[in-house]
C-alpha cells in the first residue's frame, strides 16, 4: 500500500499566522483543533556528534525526543529528571541506546531554546471530507526575539489531487520547502554564537603543494591555537573529558610541528615556543591521567574476580578525590598569567598580517618539504622497528610509538597534498602499529602507577587488606593484558611492511 504524503515549508518572515489561515479559508474550508504552547530545548554534543549523524536532540517538559533530518521519531523517553550530563544517565530505554553508540564519553550540552505555539489544522473540501491535516509551529527565539512559522501537512489517503491544491496556495504563497529538520538549526542558533559543525577534534587544513613552509605552518599553527583556545572554558567548567583531551591534542600536534618543520622558524622562537608547550602539556597532564583511569573504571572492575571489585571502588573513589584537587590546580593554571602570556604571544607571532620570525627553509614549497620529513620518519620507523626483537626492553617499543606518533601528524598536517583515498588507507594501516604500541604504552604506565599507589597503602588504615588485595588482583590482569599485547607486537609490525603496504607507500609519497 502506497504511503501517505508528507510536506513541509519555512513561511517567509512577512507572512504571519493570522495571514496564513486567511489564505487557506480563501480556497478551503478549514477547522483548528487546538494550539498548545511549549517550550523546546535543543540538545547536542560540543562537537555536533548528533548532528553528524543526522539526527536531533529535544526536550519538552518530561519528555526527551531523538528524530533524524527526516522527521522520523527514533526513540522518546519521558523521564521527571530536566537534565542528564551523559547519555549512560539515563534510564535503561531505546533512546540511551541510541545516545550510548553515538556520544560516547562527550556531554550533552543545551545548545538552544525554542518557544512555540503549535496548531493543529484540519482542511476540508467541498463534501466537507479531511483532505490534509496541518501542524503549524509558530517559533520564538528565547535569545532575540525573532519569530518563524513552519507548516507540516499529512495527506488524508484517498485525496492526492487536493493534497497538491493546498501544496500550491503554500507554493505561491513565497514559503520555501524544508528539505530536512538540518534546516531549522541556524534560526534557533541565532544568538547563541554556535553554528552547526563548528567544531570538531579532526584535524583539518587545507594546504597547496606551492605554498611556501611558513605560510604552510601559520595555517597549521592558527588552527591548533583555535583548538586550545575553544577548549579551555569546557574545561574550567569541567563538562567532560574530552576538551581537555582536544587541547592536549593540540598543545602535541603544536610541539611536532615545531619539530619536525625545524628551519621554517627561527630556532630561537621555536624553542622558546616549544619549552611553553611543553609547561602546558605539564599543567594539564595530571587531570588528564586522572580522567583515563576513571573513564576505565567499569573495565577495570571487570578485569577482576568478583570478590576483588569491592576494594576496587575505595580505589576509584580516592582517585575521584585526587582529580577534583588536581582540576582546581588545573583551572588556576589556566587563569594564570603565564599560560595566557604564552597564547597571547603566540597568536601575535602567527598574525597573519606580519610574516613571523623565519628560518632558512621558510620559502621552501610545503609539498617539497613534507615529502623530505614524511620519508626520514618512515625510513626511522622501518628501521627501529626491524630492530626490535623478543628480547628488546621494553623502552625500545614506546621509542618505536612516538617514532609512529610523529609520522602520524607529518601525515595529518599534509594530507591535503597527497591522493585522499591513498593516504587514508595508509593512516589506517598505521594506526594500527600505533594501537599495538599505544595500548603497550598504557599498560606500562598503569602498572606502574598502581605499584606506586599499592607501596603507599597505609596497613592500618580500615580497608586498607581489601584495597591491596584488589589492586594487586587487578595488576596481575594487566600485566597479562601487557604480555598480550606484546606477543602481538611483531605480527603487528610485519602487517604494517607488508609489501601491499610499501606499494603503497611508494605509489603515495614518491
């Protein structure tokens, strides 16, 4: 059976609602049901994860509504809770399903308030029959005041031919068709100094292989600053997890730039500016081992007999403890007057309108010179790599990581200079080396971590047997985890110097 037709128009601002119900009583014979009013908060993640995928996020008193950029109503949970920061906080339900795949660890932030006065129509025609049903939504802008006017209309089964004569009158009348609720993201984002998509933690800056180094690294240097500069007050306000996590990013990506674009500078500003970051990446890394760790707490309990979980929350809770005295010694660090100096300073050293301090390869086309960096850090990797063996200590891996760490920006900063197909296929397959070594790496540090913590267990202190017991329960599974990992290393290094993956290589970068 065929399905009913549905449309929808944006009324242009001169036309209001009182013009719109005498246009349509002019041509049909028309009856209101019923106007509600209501308010409407739009809900997204800092990084529009939801809107990524096409779908929207509203709350209306009790209830919480998912719908896609079609209309179509995914999942609705009616909750007396107003607010929720995660999606694991709401009860079990379709809807938490949904938000669990698609926001992860970010919050769900109010992005804007709408209010409106919804009305239902019904249109008749001559033999006083339902031929469409309309809802009209009459929207205010909580910020500015400003209003716009959206109309539904459902055909009625039967009625196709009169569906399409009130689809005209809408027609002439100068409204313009939603092509998908996408659309009505910008008027109740007005004011609010946010529009859709921007931001997002992928890196990307578009490069010509002609452009000179310096002009090349301002670009790249510019957007990480607007990165860090984006994340501080999520941050300070300590929404989630991640705009600290975006900021280390940037702070990382900003010191390998720094050296691995050697000479584009002057040495004297590149290390000057690479000891400032690196204070940053100092000041911010507490919080952030922190954050790891709490982030992983259900994985850690379930490493562990059942038994052992118990001592496993005092731990947890004395880590929530720590983290909250590191985040105040974090946001004090951030309202310092040195680390604003340092971004002050840096941002007059990219300014676009003066050419900063440069090096001997700063006329050098970007194209030439990445192509220099991306082979002496592959060759590196290849060669370290080779080298290491069952018996290679354990320092010798996280050497190879950072090794791999700086391919990968080398290949983030100049993606756009290359084939996309060809240079995603091989970020993929580095990625993979670099998660064999990066989960080598965080394995090492949390045991290592945990003795220190399991050494300074005071014996008298209540609980203190349980603790001990747990933490050692749980370095016992992560140092299995840790040998894993390692038996997979050279697997893993062999897949990466497969010959398809030199081919490939060679076919990119030559």
């Amino acid at each position: 059976m065929q399905s009913s037709q549905h449309l929808s128009w944006i009324l242009p601002e001169n036309l209001l609602l009182s013009d719109l119900e005498k246009l349509l009583s002019e041509h049909f014979t028309i009856q209101l049901d019923s106007v509600n009013k209501s308010s409407r908060i739009w809900h997204d993640t800092f990084d529009w994860r939801l809107f990524r995928k096409k779908q929207r996020l509203t709350s209306e008193g009790d209830n919480w509504i998912l719908d896609d950029f079609r209309g179509r109503q995914l999942a609705v949970l009616k909750s007396p809770e107003k607010s929720f920061r995660f999606s694991w906080q709401f009860s079990v339900s379709p809807l938490r399903q949904f938000l669990e795949k698609s926001l992860n660890v970010r919050a769900i932030l109010p992005i804007a308030v709408e209010e409106f006065e919804s009305s239902s129509l019904r249109i008749f025609n001559n033999d006083k029959k339902i031929v469409a049903f309309l809802n009209i939504q009459q929207s205010t802008n909580s910020r500015n005041g400003k209003q716009r006017i959206t109309v539904h209309m459902e055909e009625v089964r039967g009625y196709k031919k009169w569906f399409k004569r009130v689809a005209r009158v809408f027609n002439s009348s100068g409204a313009v068709k939603l092509g998908s609720i996408g659309d009505l993201f910008p008027f109740v984002l007005e004011g609010t100094g946010r529009k859709p998509l921007d931001y997002s933690s992928s890196y990307a800056v578009p490069l010509t292989s002609e452009m000179s180094s310096i002009e090349a690294i301002q670009r790249i240097f510019v957007f990480l600053l607007s990165c860090m500069r984006r994340n501080e007050e999520g941050i300070i306000d300590d929404l989630d997890s991640a705009f600290l996590h975006d900021l280390r990013v940037a702070v990382r990506r900003t010191r390998s730039a720094l050296s691995l674009l050697k000479g584009v500078l002057t040495a004297d500003a590149a290390d000057r500016f690479n000891e400032d970051f690196r204070y940053i990446g100092q000041i911010t890394g507490p919080v952030r081992d922190l954050d790891i760790y709490l982030l992983n707490e259900k994985k850690y309990k379930d490493s562990v007999p059942q038994r052992l979980q118990p001592g496993l929350t005092y731990f947890f809770e004395t880590l929530a403890d720590r983290r909250k005295e590191a985040q105040q010694e974090l946001i004090k660090s951030l309202r310092s007057i040195r680390y604003q100096q340092i971004l002050t300073d840096w941002s007059q050293l990219l300014d676009q309108e003066d050419i900063p301090p440069t090096g001997k390869k700063a006329t050098i086309p970007i194209g030439i010179l990445a192509g220099k960096i991306i082979h002496k850090r592959f060759r590196r990797i290849l060669a370290d790599g080779t080298n290491i063996h069952q018996g290679s200590p354990d320092s010798e891996l996280h050497k190879l990581r950072l090794q791999c760490k700086k391919l990968r920006y080398c290949l983030e900063f100049f993606a756009t200079l290359y084939e996309p197909q060809h240079m995603n296929q091989f970020i993929k397959q580095l990625k993979m080396l670099q998660d064999n070594l990066g989960d080598f790496n965080d394995l090492s540090v949390q045991q290592e971590m945990l003795a220190d913590y399991l050494s300074k267990i005071n014996q008298d202190s209540k609980n203190s047997h349980e603790l001990a017991a747990s933490i050692g329960g749980l370095m016992t599974a992560l140092a299995a985890q840790h040998h894993l990992v390692r038996t997979h290393f050279e697997k893993t290094f062999d897949h990466f110097c497969r010959p398809k993956n030199m081919t490939l290589y060679r076919e990119t970068f030559d």
